[in-house]
C-alpha cells in the first residue's frame, strides 16, 4: 500500500507534513475546473475533490488524497486569479466583507470514496488602495484560490477567521486525519 498524494500544492505537502505524513508519491491531477453553469460554490468544491481523486492513477491497495479549495463571496466563485488585475479585482471585492473558503477533501482506496468538505468564514479588513498594491506586488496571491493566501503576507489583511486555519490554508487537517484513518491509513502510529 502507498499513500499518493494528488496535488501539487506545496502548502497541502506542508501541512501532510505537520501530521507526520510523507507521500510515497505525489501526482497532481489535470482535469477541467471551470465551474458549471450555475454551480454553487460548495458543490462545485466537493466536485472538484472528487474529480481529482478519481483522476489520479494508483494501484486498487493505495490511498489517494485529493483536495479543492474554493473562495465563495455570495454566491460568486472566486477562483485563482488569471493575473494581477483579477487578483486585485477579488481584494476589491472582499475588502471590508465576509466570505467564505471552502476545501472539500476525498481520499480512495480502490472503489472507495470517503469524502468531507469545510466550510470556514473569513473577514478581510478595509483595504486602501496602497495595501492592495503592495500585496499585489508581493506576487502571494499567484496560484490561490480568491487571490490570497492567509498564511503568508495576507494574513496581515484578516483579522477574523471562523473556522479551520488549516482548511483556510487548503487541508483541513483534523478532517483529513479521520478521512484517512477510515481508509485503513494510520496516522497517529
């Protein structure tokens, strides 16, 4: 049995590695994820879970992870910025507000599919114009879902969080522990 980690997200490795956790192998998977018509945001996140854990290639005895994480403002899915000006478009629009971050995490082993999503809030102060191009200048909102990464400069814009900070960051650990440990994988050995 190995464990494949289907991601390439050097913050998922990372907080894998809080838990002890080594991957035997990591592959990232390459699907589409454009959202569907219409599609809700906490739906649309557990779809792409489940998409990446199916597209990953593994052995029937193996145990894939895979995870999405989603920012929602409303109902509007914000997604990683394509450049600067769209990043500073999603700053713009959470500036003084809520919203909401969403991973849903799937891990398979064979057939089988054990699925959990998270849902956390999280208000991002007033921001000037001069705070949202320096941290646009600071290029931590490329690769990240709403254009921010609350573990790195960004976390100086956010003053309140409910919810999963690991979730936030893109693995809810606690979560992905038990989805784990259903799947036959020890993590606490």
């Amino acid at each position: 049995m190995a464990f494949v980690l289907g991601s390439g997200s050097p913050r998922r490795l990372e907080l894998l590695g809080q838990l002890g956790i080594v991957p035997d192998a990591v592959r990232a998977p390459d699907i589409d994820e454009d959202p569907l018509k219409a599609e809700l945001p906490r739906p649309y996140c557990a779809r792409m879970a489940r998409e990446k854990v199916a597209a990953v290639a593994a052995e029937p005895d193996d145990i894939v992870l895979c995870a999405d994480t989603t920012v929602a403002l409303g109902r509007r899915i914000l997604g990683k910025p394509a450049d600067a000006d769209e990043a500073r478009t999603f700053l713009k629009a959470m500036s003084g507000r809520r919203h909401r971050v969403i991973t849903a995490v799937a891990v398979r082993k064979g057939d089988r599919i054990w699925e959990k999503d998270v849902v956390s809030i999280v208000r991002m102060k007033a921001l000037s114009a001069p705070e949202i191009a320096a941290y646009i200048a600071t290029d931590d909102w490329r690769g990240k879902a709403g254009g921010y990464g609350i573990q790195g400069p960004a976390g100086a814009l956010i003053p309140w969080i409910s919810g999963s900070f690991t979730g936030i960051v893109g693995l809810p650990l606690a979560e992905t522990a038990g989805l784990l440990q259903a799947a036959g994988m020890k993590v606490w050995a």
